[in-house]
C-alpha cells in the first residue's frame, strides 16, 4: 500500500513540474518571506490563498528560480503532506529529469 501510495505521490509531483503555471489576475498584495523557508498561507475557505500562493509561484518563476523548485500540487488529504514533502526533497536530490 505505501509503495503505491509513494508512486502515486511521486508521479503527481513529476507531472505537477511539467505543467505550466496559471495564468492568473495580479493581486497586489504584499506576502512576508523568510529566506529559506516554505511559504505557508492560512485563511478562510475561498479567500483566495491558492491563487496566492500560484501568484508567488509565478513570481518566483519570472525571477529564476527553476520550475522544478517550485511545487504547486493540490490535495486534500493530510496524512499525505509529511509523504509529499519527504518525496519532493527526494527528487530534488536525485533531479527530476532522471526520475522520469
């Protein structure tokens, strides 16, 4: 169960990197970062926080960062965040080229 359960994970994070970021209307908007750390977004339902967070993706796009650094992935389950973030850092050691 947990090996398909990696392999499902794994693959949706693969596809996610292949996928171009939304196009989306600029909020103008001011977000606190820590240099380092992952971005987290807390809110009430249907505030906006995924378009958020895909406005910060695609900031972080047009600055440089590679698109295999940026992780934009939905799911609503979270017993599977730990899994997720375990196997994202995963590929981002071995690269997401050669897991394909």
């Amino acid at each position: 169960m947990e090996s398909q359960l990696r392999a499902t994970i794994h693959q949706k994070i693969v596809d996610s990197q292949a996928l171009p970021l939304p196009r989306l209307t600029r909020r103008d908007i001011w977000l606190p970062t820590v240099k380092g750390k992952a971005t987290a977004i807390i809110g009430m339902r249907r505030a906006g926080k995924t378009s958020l967070l895909r406005q910060v993706l695609a900031d972080r796009d047009a600055h440089g960062t590679s698109r295999e650094g940026l992780l934009d992935i939905s799911f609503e389950d979270e017993r599977l965040a730990d899994l997720l973030v375990e196997i994202f850092y995963q590929l981002c050691r071995v690269g997401f080229a050669s897991s394909q």
